[in-house]
C-alpha cells in the first residue's frame, strides 16, 4: 500500500506499508517511507521500511517507461520493472 503527495511532477514523497513474511523478521507488517524522482521515461524509487528501528530493510526501483499499441486509449504507456534491489 503506498500514500504519496507530488508537489511538483517529477518528484514524490510518501508513506508506504507492506505485510511479509520475511527470513528472521519479527515484523509481520512493516512500515515506511518513500522517495521517487522520475521524467517521461524513467523513475527511481527508493523504499524504506522500519524507519526508526535497527531492522530496517531498503527496497530500491529503477522502472522504465515505454509506449505500445494499445486497444484502449488510456493504456498506452505501459511501465516496465527494471530493477529491484533489497
């Protein structure tokens, strides 16, 4: 679940949560924050969770967009993960 505000187009800020079931985590829902810049055809993420605590897990996104062909007008830039890094 992600919560994010983007004062100007290129750039967001955020809350973000997820529920795992992670090697040796006593946390079964963690909680945390995030930081995106993109343009028309990139954006980086930068995800971290558990924030304040000493079990804090960093989550990285590099996403590449790209236009296609389409049946729906709406649809047709299509987004494409390009890199996650834990």
């Amino acid at each position: 679940m992600q919560i994010t505000y983007s004062p100007v187009d290129w750039f967001h800020v955020g809350l973000t949560a997820q529920r795992t079931l992670a090697f040796q985590t006593a946390l079964d829902v963690q909680r945390g924050l995030l930081v995106s810049v993109s343009d028309s055809k990139w954006e980086f993420t930068t995800y971290i969770y558990n924030p304040i605590v000493t079990d804090r897990a960093w989550f990285l996104r590099l996403r590449q967009f790209f236009e296609c062909e389409s049946a729906r007008p709406d649809e047709s830039w299509k987004s494409l993960p390009l890199l996650h890094f834990y």
